[in-house]
C-alpha cells in the first residue's frame, strides 16, 4: 500500500506547479498555495480504492491518472469547504484562508479544480470517466448546498433520514461510490451496481464515524479542529440525535448557541454543549448506526469482489473500505 499511495502522490505532485519555475513572485506563491494541501499529507483512500479496483478487475493501465485526478478533487473541495464552513483547522495546520486572503485561497482552489481536469485530459481518460467526474462533483455539491443551507436558514427540524439523504451526497458517493466506480471503468469495464448501493452506505458510515471522531478523536491524530463541528454548527447525526432527546431548557440552550456564527461563539458555551453531547450516548449511538450501515455493505462489496480475476488486489481493495469505518483518525 505504501508503494501504492507514493505512486499517487508522485502523479499528483507532477500535475502542481513549482514554486522555483514561476516567472513572477506572485505566481511563485500562487503554486506555493496549490501545493500547500497536498503537501500535508492525507491517507490517499479514494486514490488508492480506484487503483485497487482496476488491479482487482485486472488492467490498472489508465488508472494512475485518475487516482490522481481525485485526489486533486479532494483537495479543491476541501479548500471551499474550509472557506465556506469558517473553519481553523486542516490536516494538522491551519485552513488556506487563514494564511492567505479567503479570496486568495478561494482562487487557489479553483486552480487545482483545473489541474484535476487536465490530468484527466491529458491521460485521455475515456468518455465514460470524464461523465463520471461531472457526476461526482454535481453529486458532492448539492450535498453540500443543503449542510449549508440548514446551518444558515437555523434549521433543527432534522431527522436521521434528512441527514443520511445529506452525506450520502456530500460525503458519501465521492469517498467511496465514485472511487469504485471510476476503478472498473479505469479497466474497461461497467461498474457493478453494488457500487452505488452499497458504496453510498458505506461512505455515510464512514462520514459518521468522521463525525464522532471530530467529538472525541485524538487530537494529534485527527487532524482537524476537535468539535469543529459546533462551531462551524454543523447538522451531524449525533448533533440531532442529541437535540431530539434533550431536555426542553438544554436543548434551548444548544439551539441558542448552534445559531451564532463562529466568531459570536463563546468557547465556554462550545465546551458546555461538547460535554452534554458526550454525556448524552448520542455519539454511541451513531456509531452504532456506522456499524449497521457498514456490516452489510461491506457483505455485498466482498461478493462483488470475489468474481474479479485478481483476488489480492480485491483482498486489498476490501481491507481498505473496511478501514474507512474501523479508523481512529
């Protein structure tokens, strides 16, 4: 695996410009900002799921390119969503914009989001993958429009389903069901349908167990600001599950606070609501939900599996969606 990810990190490094080649300072630090993301790490899942996939169907020839490219995807996404979720923290630094200009960092994101097509076009990535991109980042963006549309219309009137409906478009379909898909067709050939099925209920397990990490991860691990998600006021499972059983007077409280922007929030009222969650089982009980969401996709992903011609790298593919929901970080 390790070889596997520094193949895809080498062709996403290839795609970035370098900051000792630019005509100008300003464009020296403009490739400074499109690097700064990938520079930083990350575990490469999606990237390595499509390389696996393709080993697993048996031709992985055109499948670097898109390992890459969403990679690229990844990164210019979480650019934006740092910028419109206000947030302090990224993979152990801080967000972009919070060392450049929001403007600066959003055009940064842009760029990348350029760089991952022409990886694409360059590679001559066929028809059906290039379909499968625009697919991917209409999918992830109207998931995203209804996280921030509740956060910004105050919206607590939320159920399980209103929030699984959420991140399997936000989260879901681009971490588990488009790097599955985007792998058999990388080898010439039609996804299976248990891609979309159970790669949806995979990915909303794997965006729950993210949610209970960000209450209660180690923070040297997690990589990100822990309880971020209250103060950006983030609608998680384990947030609604917490409010639908709250008593009256707490929950008025909770609501009170989860309405303020970020820098009306006061870190004692944030550390309160961080306790009572805790307090509360909620994030038991979601990651209990993880769990039986998790069991029986996982069931469905290793049959599919099974019939492909290269059973170690369908072995390898398999550990790695199993990993998505057993993480500690």
């Amino acid at each position: 695996m390790k070889e596997l990810v520094e193949s895809i990190r080498n062709k996403v490094f290839e795609a970035l410009p370098e900051p000792a080649r630019a005509s100008r300072p300003e464009l020296a630090e403009y490739a400074r900002m499109l690097r700064e993301y990938p520079q930083r790490g990350g575990k490469m899942l999606r990237g390595a799921l499509v390389l696996l996939t393709a080993r697993a169907y048996g031709s992985d020839e055109a499948a670097l390119a898109v390992a890459a490219a969403i990679e690229l995807f990844q990164n210019w996404v979480l650019i934006h969503d740092d910028i419109e979720d206000d947030s302090e923290e990224r993979r152990g630094g801080p967000a972009l914009q919070r060392l450049w200009p929001l403007p600066l960092a959003l055009n940064a994101g842009d760029g990348l989001h350029a760089l991952m097509w022409r990886v694409l076009v360059e590679a001559g990535a066929r028809r059906k993958i290039m379909q499968e991109f625009v697919r991917l980042i209409e999918t992830t963006a109207a998931g995203q429009h209804l996280d921030l549309s509740w956060v910004q219309q105050g919206r607590f009137d939320l159920n399980a389903d209103d929030y699984l409906e959420m991140v399997r478009k936000k989260a879901a379909y681009y971490t588990a069901v488009a790097p599955l898909r985007l792998g058999a067709l990388a080898a010439g050939q039609l996804p299976h349908l248990s891609f979309t099925s159970a790669g949806l209920d995979l990915g909303a397990a794997f965006q729950i167990i993210d949610d209970a990490l960000n209450l209660e991860g180690d923070p040297a691990e997690y990589g990100k600001e822990i309880a971020g998600d209250l103060w950006e006021g983030k609608r998680t499972l384990i947030l609604i599950d917490y409010l639908s059983n709250a008593p009256a007077q707490e929950r008025e409280r909770a609501e009170e606070l989860l309405r303020l922007p970020r820098a009306q929030k006061e870190a004692a009222e944030v550390a309160w609501l961080h306790e009572r969650i805790l307090a509360s089982g909620a994030v038991g009980r979601a990651r209990r939900t993880a769990e039986q969401l998790a069991a029986p996709a996982l069931e469905e992903l290793q049959e599919v599996f099974a019939t492909l011609p290269n059973p170690e790298a369908a072995r390898q593919a398999i550990d790695l969606l199993s990993g998505l929901v057993e993480r500690r970080a």
